[in-house]
C-alpha cells in the first residue's frame, strides 16, 4: 500500500481478533498482515477459529501469506505483547493444549479482561452457545435466490398436490419462516451470550463465532463480537482510555484508498492543495 495513503499506526491497549480462518481460501489473510501492520498493542487476545482445522483435513491450502500472519503474531508476541489463544470449535484441536504456552503465546478455555475504564469482561468464542438455534444458520447466507427458487417450486408442487385432489401446502411459507428464523439466530446468540455474563457478574462478553461484528449492549451488558476475517475484516480494539472500538478494516483502507485517488486528483488539479489526510475512524461505542 501507498504510504501516503495508510492509515496511521496505532498503538492499542487491547486487541481482540477471532474467525481468521488460516488454511482455507476465504481467509483474508493479506488483509489482516496489513491491519497487524497498522496495530500494536498492550495485550491481544485471539478468540477462536484462529486456524481451521476442518478444512485442514479435508484440502491444504495454507498459502505464504497464511504463514506470513502467524509469523506477524509469534513476532509480537516475542516482542513483548502477551497473547491469550481461546480456541473455537473449528481450531478446537487447540482444547488439547489448555494451560500450555508456545512462543509466548498462552492457551486458554476461556479469559477475563479488566478494562481501562474498570468494566470486567468475559472472554470466549461461543460455540458452546449456538447448539439450539445453529440449525438454521446456513439460510442466512442462502438469501433471495433460494427464497425465489423456493417459492417456483412452491408453484409445482402445489399444481401437483390440487391434480391429486390434496390440501395446499405453502413451501414458500416454509421457507420464510426458516430465513426468519435465521435472522432471530443472531438476536438469539447475543441473548444467551448477554446472559452467560451477567450470569457470572461480568459486566461484559467478548465472543466471535457467528461472524458478525457487534458492539452493542443487550440491556445492563456489553456484546461484544470481534467478526471475522473471512466475509469481512473487523477487529476490536481497546484504546488506552479504555473505550472499545469496532474497526472494519476493509472499510477503513477503501476509504483511505480513495483518498488517496482525491488527493490525486486535487494535487492535478492545484498542485499546492494542502489535502487534510486524517484518517476517518469509525464510531466507537
Ligand atoms: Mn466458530
């Protein structure tokens, strides 16, 4: 990347990373070398399906670039920055080595994280939450095609069921209510997770898992969900006066990327323009 054109370097208290997915092709690794690049921090805290081992035993694809990213952690961590491994379920290969160090790099079940600003939170991947409503998680991804394949179909079977002289049965009727239940999937993981916290007396919960950035509160409790690295690119940080923040760091080099195309353009234009180039962060909660 253009160095006029990056954002600055940040210094962190905390990072938290989760879902990056190593060994399979939709990990965005190049992506996540280059918010690594951009970000140090006190103490990081990977929080579940780091590598994937089901798709390890199935196809190798484990390209420079994924060893690139281990290599940007291990140096990290050598450098000084304690790092905290929480397995998830598809790296849960990791659950064998609880209580294990390797390269400064501590392995554990689950953690608890003290902020800056004093507020406790629990710190895990949350599969172990998903069990009731996982079921119905794929057709979230399926979307609008499905639905309209879904609802031809609908068409021919209920012109075969009146041939046969039979009651009408709505599949498109079915279905909704199946996408529904998808889309109530993610407000129920962040009910239950929500709940495991205030269960335990935290003040909040850090998870991944469903690979869906949030950082909001359910009533009394912070949700926190560090996203992925897979179908997007989003990290939580800490800063040092303690409030957490939500980057989206696909988003973050798009825009410092097209800031670099209108300072460009202005340069051109004026060559002497005196372009602000802060770079835009997003809102912090
Ligand atoms: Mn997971």
């Amino acid at each position: 990347m253009n160095e006029q054109s990056s954002p600055p370097k940040k210094h962190v208290r905390t990072l938290f990373l989760s879902d990056i997915h190593l060994g399979t092709r939709g990990c965005q690794a190049d992506m996540l070398l280059d918010f690594l690049d951009h970000h140090d921090a006190d103490k990081i805290f990977l929080v579940g399906d780091i590598f994937d081992g089901w798709r390890l035993r199935r196809g190798w694809h484990w390209p420079q670039a994924h060893n690139n990213v281990v290599e940007a952690l291990m140096a990290k961590a050598h450098a000084g920055t304690p790092i905290t491994y929480i397995p998830g379920n598809h790296d849960e290969v990791m659950r064998s080595y609880l209580g294990t160090h390797f390269g400064g790099i501590e392995v554990k079940a689950k953690d608890e994280h003290v902020t800056a600003c004093g507020e406790r939170l629990l710190i895990t991947h949350g599969d172990q939450f998903d069990v009731v409503v996982m079921n119905a998680k794929w057709l979230a991804h399926v979307g609008d095609r499905a639905y309209n394949t879904v609802l031809l179909l609908n068409t021919w079977v209920n012109r075969v069921r009146r041939l046969w002289g039979g009651q009408f049965w709505s599949l498109s009727n079915w279905a909704k209510q199946q996408v529904k239940r998808a889309v109530n999937f993610i407000g129920e993981y962040e009910g239950v997770l929500a709940d495991e916290a205030r269960r335990g007396g935290f003040d909040g919960i850090v998870c991944g898992h469903i690979h869906k950035a949030e950082l909001c509160r359910v009533d009394d409790v912070l949700y926190v969900n560090c996203g992925d690295w897979v179908e997007s690119c989003t990290a939580i940080v800490e800063h040092h006066h303690g409030k957490l923040q939500l980057i989206d760091w696909a988003r973050t080099v798009r825009r410092s990327e097209h800031r670099k195309k209108v300072r460009a353009r202005a340069q051109a234009q004026a060559p002497k323009v005196d372009f602000d180039t802060e770079h835009v962060t997003e809102t912090a909660v």
